[in-house]
C-alpha cells in the first residue's frame, strides 16, 4: 500500500488530533472544577455532600441558606464539624421541586465514631430542605 | 485665740464632711435603650415617693436616705420596668437600666387550643466523646403546657426531631455507657425516653406535660452542627385527633474548651493524667482500657441525682475550686468550660441587659465558698429576687424552673402557669438575642417578647386586656410592696406620638390594676402640676413647645390612689422641615428627602417607580443644634442611597469606595448631639441596602422581627426638638 503524502497524512490526522485536545481540555476542566455548584437542587445536593465526605466544610458550609450562615459562622461550622461523624457515602434518593423550595430524600453512610472502631458503617436516611436564594439552591437547617 | 479658730475651723471641716457624705447617699444609674443601647432622656426613675427623670446621657441621681427600695423605670413607648436595690449608710447604689420597647399592639391568629413548651435550663451540655471520661451525658428536658381546652389529663403530648433521629451517628456515648453503669439501648437516655416519645403528665394539677433525658446532640443527622435545633410537638385529644403542634427550640452544646488549657493534641488525656498524678487514681489506664469513668462515680452531682463517694468532694465543688484563677470572673472566663463563645448560651433579656454570668451566679470562688458555707450545686441556684421585686420573684424556697405564677388579679391562672412557660428557661429568657429561641412566641404573638398577650389564651379578649402583660403580675407598682397587700397600680399603656410637634395631637392612654380586684373609679393626667384629663385615654392638641412630663395617677373603688408614673413628651416648635421617605416599587430600596422640589418631581414624574410613604421625621430648623450636614451616597451598581453624619465616614466612603458609592453632596441639616431623637440606620444584610428610621416602634419591630434581615446599626443622627 503507498505511502500517503505527507499532507495527506496531516489531512486525516488534523481531526484525531483536535478531538484528542478536546477530550484533554474537557478533562482537565472537570479535574480543575471540583464541585457542581449550586444551580440546580440535584447540584447542591451533590456539591453539599461531596464536599462534607472530603471534609471539606468550607466548601459545606458554602451550601447553606443565609439564614444558617449568619448564626453560625464558617469557622464555627467547620471546627464542630469535623467532631462530628464522618460521611463516607451518600446517594439521593429522590428530590421534588416546588417553586422556590426543594426536598430531597437521601441515604447517608457514616463511618463507625472514633472509639467504637470495629463496629460497621451507620446508613441512615435523611430529608433535606432546599430555598432557591438569587438563583441559587442552598440547603435550608430552620 | 489662735488655737480656738483652729478648732472652730476643724470642726466646720468636719461638719462639711458629714454633710457632704449625707448628700452622697442616693441612688444614681443610667437608662439605655435594650435593642441600641442608646442613652433615653426623660425617663422617670420613682422609688414610690421621689422619683427623678434621666438627662441627656440617660443618667439619673435620686436622692434616697438609707434602705430598701423598689424602684420603676418608666418612659413613654417603653415596657415599666422593676428593680430593687439597697442603699447603705454613707454611700450612694447604683441602679442602671435597659428599657424594653413597649408591647407591638396587634391582633393575635385565633387558635383553640394554646400549647407552650420550653427547655428547663435554655442549654444543656453533652460530649462528643465519652472515650476517657463522662461529666454530662446527652440530657435535654422539655416541658409543656396546654391551655384553651379540657383538663390536661385529656390530652396527650409526643414529640420528635425532624432532623435529629440517629445521635449514634456523631457521639460514641452509647458505645461506653455501660462503662459509665447505664445499660442503655442506642438513642435512648437515662430515663428511658428517646428521640421521639410521649411527654409525661408530670403534675395533673399544674398541667405539666415532660420529657426528660432527651439524649440529642448538638448535630443533625446529615452532621449539620445545630445546637438550637428544634423538637416538633404534636397534641391530641381523648379520640386521637390532633388538636394543636408546636416547634421549640431544645439546646443543646459540647463546647467545652478544655483545650484552652488542656493542649490541642488531646486534652482528655492531658485531664486524666493530671488527675491521676493529683489523686492517685488510675483514670487514662482504665480509659485506654476501655473503660471509662463518670466523674459523679467518685464526686457527688445533683445534675445526676448521684451521690459520690463519702469524702470526695462535690464536682461542682472540685471543678470550680480546681479552675480557681485560671479564667477570669466574667462570661468569657465562665465560657472557658460552659457553652461557651460559638454557642453563646447566654443571651436572654438579662445578658441583653449587660448582666453576665457573675452578677447571678457569682464568681469562681464564689461558686466552689458557697458549697463550703452550705450552697448544694444545682439545686440552690440564682433566685430572680436577688434583683427583681417581690411581684415578679420565684415562688419561696423553689427555683425559678419550677415555680409558678401565684399573684396574678384572675386567681384561676395562679398555681398552673409557670413562669417558663411565658418566659422561657433560664439564660434564655424571652426576648432572647437568638432568633432560634422565637419559634413559640413568633408562633402565637408574631414576635419575640414574652408571652404577654391575654388573647393567646382568652380568645376574643377586647384589646384593653389583651395587652395588658404587666396585669399578670399583681403587685408590680411603683411603690414596690409584696404580693399580700392591697396594691393599686396605674400603667401608661401609651404616649403617642413620641415628639410631636406644636398642635399636632397627642394621645394618652392608661390603665389600673388592683391587687383585690376593685374597679378604678378615678383617673388624673397631670401636665406637670396642672391638670389636663380625668379619662383613661385622652387626646390633646394644646402641648406647647418644650418638655412636658406628665402624670397618671388612678383611683380604686376603696378610695386608694395608686402612686404616680410618668411619661417624658417633648413637643418640638412648629418650625420645623418635613423629611421624605419614598419606597422603590421595583427593589424595595429607600429614599429620603428634604428638598421639596425633589419630592414634587419624584411624586408627578416618577410615581410608577418611587412610591411616597409621607413624612418619615420632622426637623425643628429654629434649634441650632439641626444644623449639622447629612450627606448622601447613591450606590453606583445598585441604585439604592447611604446617609452620613458622620464626617470621617463620609471622607471615608469617597476616598475608598468612591467607585461603589456615588457621592450626592448635602442632603439636610441633622443634629449629632445624642441629647435629640435618635433616627436610627438599619443595613440589608442580604442585598446592602439601608433603611432609617426616626419611629422607635417601627425601630423596634424590625430589630425584634426582622433581625435576620436587618442589622442594627445605631443611631444614624439625631433630631433635635
């Protein structure tokens, strides 16, 4: 079979090449961004619990409605956080929207406490209240 | 000759000195605003005969031989509010006040049945970790109340956490309470109740519904940290049919700081290692063996009914002796180990009012001396009588948490409601500074005072009873007296408008309580001296310019006349420029203005936009003090305006922020002098926007109802009359 010229052979190749730099860009984007954000209930939800399993709770914290952060500061959040229970899993289970406020069934898996190791993984299922504040979906504690 | 002057003249030194240490007795204070903190002149202060109204700053001196005296606090738009003190022998007591904002006078929603509920203690304390030691375990208390209905024993009360189901799932106190003598199953406390159950009928005479050992944490179940969350309530009838629910608030902290001192790495250890070097005991051997002490194994505690070992000091005793000096003797000392600086535990009427923990409690040394001089901990606490007069004290021998109203003029509420019920537990005393706190009171009054509305549980009461709060209490006059005399007591229930200006309509209205339940058949307003109105309400237009302080007085059917209270108007001269207030239909912004021009423009012109709300304050141009600048900045992305007083702000905001806020120039002519009437400037917290206000009603109502929007940002100027 001959050889095909070398432009010919930059000619097939241009379009493998730039869906190839596209995959990269795209991934690399999606490594960079971390968390959904907030436009959507299912976006919160995920940004919430995702950063709480990392122990990342700034970023949890960044989920709340105004009402929660101005009684509780971040750094008060944060500091009692991480004494309590550390998220392992979660997995929504189900959200309905109703205008402006959301409510979202989800099962939630604990690791075991510190001091009682051993002992298994605590699943427990939880409601979450979600209020649409400036176009954006933060999870409602009062 | 010479020596005789020198004795004449030693003897008048000392006859001065005696005269001026007699006039040095008194009583001398200040009276501030409780939501601002601002000064309030013209507040009567009266011991029952003398009485002295506050200056300028909001201070006050009454002369008062030496004894004991209850004394009143009025001011017009302000709540009548009780002290007692003592004045010793040679030397002057000090008295200082936090008035609260007269009752919002509204209409209540109709509900059949009424229930009110509360925590006993307003914060109980619990651990993240019971690893190595236990001091508390997870133990919350809620009581409640019915009313409007059947008996109590017809009803039954449950309640439940929405969002705290599962406290295994962030404390590992079930994991080590067998260690601690408690054979527990998950999620349930010491007494047997768990995170949802039925409230127990505890006194069928008073009532009183109770769920006690309620073992929640301070973190929801999806690990939100939530030390005020809330227990829903659920009432029903003999059928089983839901006749009343209710939220309240159940608080609950772990924050003890015993890493301030303890180390960061592990404070519990640190602890045990101490007390086993202390005591020889062998504390952190038997914890990382797993199995942990209680402290109440060895020290007596009454929080835990446990008594100790013989010879083993109370843990009371033992803690604070033990921390003696180590934390200074004021709330942040005390917040070192209690809950503490993120769970401000503290914020009832009376930490609003600048008490601490000392002024009640005492200090640390206090704390620990006291059990030496006989003082058993939690159960001989802080008595309300310490301050309070003898109409609002507990009931004798029995602590605040447990007593009941006993002088109230309708003799079927007394010995059934508790004082809890309408004012909430201890260091949570209603009107808290914690919007969480709220939930009852928003519930059935709309706002976060006391419960003081008759119509919650008297539907349909006419509106002269149901505001009448301070009714309940027989005996709170401004001669003081105990609840067994016949006492006759008159009220200013309101002095409208607060400074009006010359020839506009001044209403009065007033009302009497009467400890025997006679009917008033005499009321006198004086104007100073001079009489102006012998009804309960009573309107007038012919105040002059200056200050009028005016007197109510009331008559019974016996003859008594109840002693005087007063209220401070100061009616401003007739000169005076109207201020604007426009309200943005689009955003909700706000606009003032002065310049009649610029309000004739914005009516015909812009209308459809900027909706005109009428006058907001009148400014008395004669007074020269009203001739300080007031600038105004219109915000450069929002569209909304920021007024100043203040020059170093002003130069501020141009010099920084010129690009955020456009500078507008003078607006009009203000006073900085705190002498005047305060107009108040409030800050959107969620948009950035600014409101003021010159109406201490509506000042009042936005910082008891809308705090979670509107921050308090003091006194933005004053107006002078």
């Amino acid at each position: 079979m001959p050889a095909l010229p070398r432009e010919k052979v930059w000619q097939v190749r241009k379009p493998i090449m730039l869906v190839v730099l596209l995959v990269a860009v795209l991934a690399l984007s999606a490594c960079t961004r971390t968390y959904p954000g907030f436009g959507s209930p299912a976006a919160t939800l995920k940004t919430y619990f995702m950063s709480s399993q990392k122990a990342d709770y700034s970023a949890t914290w960044s989920c709340y409605s105004r009402q929660y952060q101005a009684a509780v500061p971040e750094g008060d959040f944060a500091s009692h956080r991480k004494r309590a229970g550390a998220l392992k899993g979660y997995h929504v289970e189900s959200v309905s929207v109703n205008g402006d406020s959301a409510a979202a069934l989800v099962s939630l898996t604990f690791a075991p406490i510190a001091g009682a190791a051993g002992s298994p993984p605590t699943v427990t299922k939880v409601r979450e209240n979600l209020v649409r504040e400036s176009g954006s979906w933060k999870i409602k504690v009062w | 000759m010479k020596r005789a002057l020198l004795t004449a003249l030693f003897a008048t030194v000392l006859c001065l000195a005696f005269a001026q240490s007699a006039l040095a007795v008194g009583i001398t204070g200040t009276v501030k605003d409780i939501n601002t903190g601002a000064p309030i002149p013209g507040a009567a202060v009266i011991d029952g005969g003398a009485s002295a109204v506050t200056d300028a700053s909001g201070a006050y001196t009454l002369a008062a031989a030496p004894g004991d005296y209850t004394l009143s606090a009025a001011k017009a738009g302000y709540l009548t509010t009780y002290q007692i003190c003592t004045v010793s022998a040679g030397s002057s007591a000090r008295v200082d006040w936090f008035l609260t904002t007269a009752y919002p006078a509204k209409p209540v929603p109709a509900k059949k049945i009424t229930v009110l509920a509360w925590n006993d203690l307003g914060m109980h304390c619990d651990q993240d970790s019971y690893k190595y030691f236990m001091v508390l375990p997870p133990f919350n208390t809620l009581h409640a109340q019915v009313f409007g209905g059947e008996d109590a024993a017809k009803y039954t009360i449950s309640y439940s956490f929405a969002k705290k189901q599962d406290s295994t799932l962030h404390t590992d106190f079930w994991t080590y309470a067998s260690s601690f003598g408690y054979n527990l199953p998950k999620n349930v406390g010491l007494t047997g109740n768990g995170l949802s159950g039925q409230m127990k009928l505890e006194n069928a005479q008073t009532g009183l519904f109770t769920a006690s050992g309620i073992p929640v944490t301070p973190y929801d179940d999806d690990g939100t940290w939530d030390p005020y969350g809330q227990a829903t309530l659920v009432v029903k009838d003999v059928a089983g049919t839901v006749v009343a629910t209710t939220n309240v608030v159940v608080p609950v902290s772990t924050e003890m700081s015993c890493s301030n001192c303890h180390g960061t790495a592990n404070p519990a250890v640190d602890i045990l290692t101490k007390h086993d070097a202390s005591n020889g005991t062998s504390l952190l051997a038997d914890a990382n063996a797993g199995h942990p002490h209680s402290c109440s194994e060895c020290h007596s505690d009454n929080a835990l009914a446990a008594p100790g070992k013989a010879g083993v000091e109370s843990l009371s005793y033992a803690m604070h002796k033990r921390h003696d000096g180590k934390v200074s003797s004021d709330t942040d000392g005390c917040y070192t180990c209690h809950p503490g600086p993120k769970t401000e535990c503290m914020r009832g009427i009376m930490a609003r009012a600048g008490k601490g923990c000392v002024d009640c409690h005492g200090t640390t040394t206090t704390l620990w001396t006291s059990v030496d001089a006989g003082r058993k901990p939690w159960l001989d606490e802080p008595k309300c009588s310490q301050c309070h007069d003898a109409a609002h004290g507990e009931n004798a021998g029995t602590l605040y948490r447990n007593s009941v109203l006993k002088n109230s003029v309708a003799g079927d509420m007394n010995g059934k409601i508790y004082c809890e019920a309408c004012h909430n537990g201890t260091h949570a005393e209603y009107a808290t500074n914690n919007p969480a706190d709220a939930v009852i009171t928003q519930t059935y009054q709309g706002d976060n005072y006391w419960i003081y509305n008759c119509q919650i549980c008297h539907k349909g009461s006419d509106s002269e009873t149901a505001f009448s709060g301070q009714a309940m209490h027989r005996g709170a006059t401004a001669g003081g007296g105990g609840t067994e005399s016949h006492t006759v007591a008159g009220f200013i229930d309101s002095a409208t408008p607060n400074h009006p200006a010359v020839g506009q309509p001044v209403s009065f209205s007033g009302h009497a309580t009467d400890s025997l339940g006679h009917s008033a058949i005499g009321y006198q307003w004086l104007d100073g001296a001079t009489p102006i109105s012998t009804a309960a309400s009573f309107s007038t237009t012919s105040l002059t310019a200056g200050v009028h302080t005016i007197h109510f007085r009331v008559q019974c059917s016996s003859g008594i006349w109840s002693p005087d209270v007063i209220a401070s108007i100061t009616v401003a001269s007739s000169q005076v420029g109207n201020v604007y207030r426009f309200r943005n239909l689009k955003n909700g912004y706000y606009l003032w203005t002065a310049d009649e021009n610029e309000k004739t423009a914005i009516i015909n012109t812009l209308s459809s936009t900027w909706n005109y709300e009428g006058v907001a304050y009148r400014i008395n141009t004669a007074n020269p003090l009203n001739s300080s600048p007031l600038w105004r900045f219109r915000s450069v992305l929002g569209g909304f305006y920021l007024f100043s007083a203040d020059a170093s702000e002003k130069s501020t905001i141009i010099a920084t922020l010129s690009r955020t806020w456009a500078y507008e120039g003078f607006a009009y002519s203000v006073s900085t002098d705190p002498s005047g009437f305060p107009v108040w400037r409030f800050r959107n917290k969620l948009d950035g926007t600014y409101l003021l206000s010159a109406d201490p009603a509506e000042k009042d109502n936005i910082a008891a109802t809308l705090q979670g929007t509107w921050e308090l940002e003091g006194p933005a100027f004053y107006l002078a009359p």
